[in-house]
C-alpha cells in the first residue's frame, strides 16, 4: 500500500470522527501537503505539539494558523512567526479572530505588503497610544494610527499627538506628516458619521 493510499484510509476515519496522535499519521500529506493534522483540527482536534503546528502545506500555510482560524491562540513567539505565502503569520491570525497582545516584538510582525499586527489589531478595534507602533505603516504607508481612527474613532491629540508627530518626522517629509495628520482627523470623523448617520 502506498503513502497516498494509507493518507486517504486515514482522511476516511477522520472524516468519521477518529483522531489519531501518533506523530507519523499527523504528518501523512495530499499531493498539495494538506497534512492528516491539517484535517483533524478542521474536524476539531487541536495539539499542542510545536512539531505538528509547524507542519505547511504547499502555501506554507500551517496547523498553528489553521488552529488559530478555529478560535486557539498561543503565546509562543516562534509559533506567533511562522508565515503562509503571503507573509500572514499565526499572530495575524490571532489577531483576526479577536486576540491581543502588547508586545512590540509581536505588533511589528509583518506581511508581505507590509500590514502589521498592530494594524490587524487596530483593524479589529484595538487601540494603542505608543507612538512607535501607531507609525507603523504598511507598504502604502498606511499607518497604524489611520486604521485606528477609521474602526474606532480614535482621536490623536495632546502628548500622544506630539510624540506620534516626531515619530513621523524620523520617515517622512514635513508634508507627508501634515497629510497623514490630517488623515487621520477625517478617519475618525467618517467613523463618527458612519455610527451617526449610517454612511
């Protein structure tokens, strides 16, 4: 019998409610390295194991992201890393799904277009004052600081507005400071005529 034969008699118990532990099951793969781990956690199964959250599949993505899509979350900053093709690591799907962290390390994790944990955080509603993450920007140089404003309404002013302000400066040109400034003033006025007026 052949690896493919004994992944698909595998798949067919799976799809049938059993779930297996041994290690070289887990790792049983489809010709497009859909993992049996891969499987078994769609169906509900989780692990612990830092072997088994690391298998990929031929888009590099992992049984940790899989995981994470169904609501688990980790705190292990080498699971946190572990990217899919796009760049989207397990803390971006964390993120997704709701989980927060504060740890800068994490929150400057990016994809490949340059969209943060801290922009996915920001996305999800999360707010942050500290000038170094809210100028995060992505490879359009949107800031963290604009996706803030726009699904929160968050304003930037006081302390927080000068310290924001020299952390632009150090990246960017006196204009492209004001344009972002202003940028973020809007945002958080659209998102107040959105909760006011529904547009």
């Amino acid at each position: 019998m052949n690896r493919n034969d004994v992944f698909e008699q595998v798949v067919a118990q799976v799809n049938k409610g059993k779930f297996f532990e041994d290690k070289e099951i887990l790792k049983l793969e489809d010709k497009y390295g859909t993992s049996v781990a891969h499987i078994q956690v769609l169906r509900g199964w989780m692990t612990e194991d830092k072997e088994i959250l690391k298998l990929k599949d031929n888009r590099n993505t992992s049984v940790a992201h899989i995981q994470a899509e169904q609501g688990w979350t980790t705190e292990d900053k080498e699971i946190l890393r572990i990217r899919n093709n796009s760049g989207w690591t397990v803390a971006h799907e964390q993120a997704y799904q709701g989980w927060t962290t504060e740890d800068k390390e994490i929150l400057r994790i990016r994809n490949n277009s340059g969209w943060s944990v801290a922009h996915e955080q920001a996305e999800q509603g999360w707010t942050t004052e500290d000038p170094e993450i809210l100028a995060l920007t992505t490879k359009d140089n949107l800031t963290v600081a604009e996706v803030q404003a726009e699904r929160s309404g968050w304003e930037l002013e006081g302390e927080v507005k000068i310290r924001f302000t020299q952390e632009l400066q150090k990246s960017f040109p006196e204009e492209e400071v004001q344009e972002i400034l202003h940028s973020v003033d809007e945002l958080r006025k659209e998102y107040f005529k959105k909760i006011l007026f529904g547009r």
